[in-house]
C-alpha cells in the first residue's frame, strides 16, 4: 500500500509557493510531507490515524503545542492524521488553517 495521498491541504496554504515534499517512514509507518518555500518554514505532515497513539479526536478542534521555535496544529479527519509545523507561534499556525 501507499503513502497518503488522499488528503486536503489548509486553504491558506494552497496559495503558498511549494519548496517539495516526500515520502518518509517514521515509526514504521508511512509519512507524506509537504514543504513550503524555505523563505516560509512551513511543514505539513500526513499519516494514518493508527500511527499516532492517542490521536486527535476525528472533527475536533486542532490542538496546538510548541517545541522549542516550532509551533504544530495537529487534527485528525477521518482515518487521516494531519500535523502542520512552523517556525513561529500559535497565531502564525492559526493562519495556516
């Protein structure tokens, strides 16, 4: 089977200049990552729901946390997993959404 690839990118971020992505296994499990421009710092990671334990709830609100200068939203739609990382705080990854 494949990466993901049925997924829905933010609507904020598809007018973004894309830098590339790819397909990575992390944990054993299949990642597709989405990079925007090095100017942006922007990163959308997309997994299977079974990849991460205690996933998001499907249809709640994304949950925010911080590491160090990086800020994440992560959400769960569906069997899908989705993680938007940025250099910067809650209210630049707010305005990805």
């Amino acid at each position: 089977m494949g990466w993901p690839s049925d997924y829905v990118v933010p609507k904020p971020l598809q007018t973004v200049e894309l830098e590339g992505g790819c397909a990575l296994k992390w944990h054993n499990h299949k990642v597709t990552l989405i990079c925007w421009s090095y100017y942006y710092n922007y990163w959308l990671f997309v997994v299977e729901r079974s990849a991460i334990p205690d996933p998001p709830t499907d249809g709640a609100l994304p949950q925010f946390k911080r590491f160090g200068k990086i800020t994440t939203a992560s959400w769960t739609a569906g069997n899908t997993v989705y993680i938007v990382a940025a250099i910067g705080d809650e209210q630049l990854v707010r305005s990805l959404l």
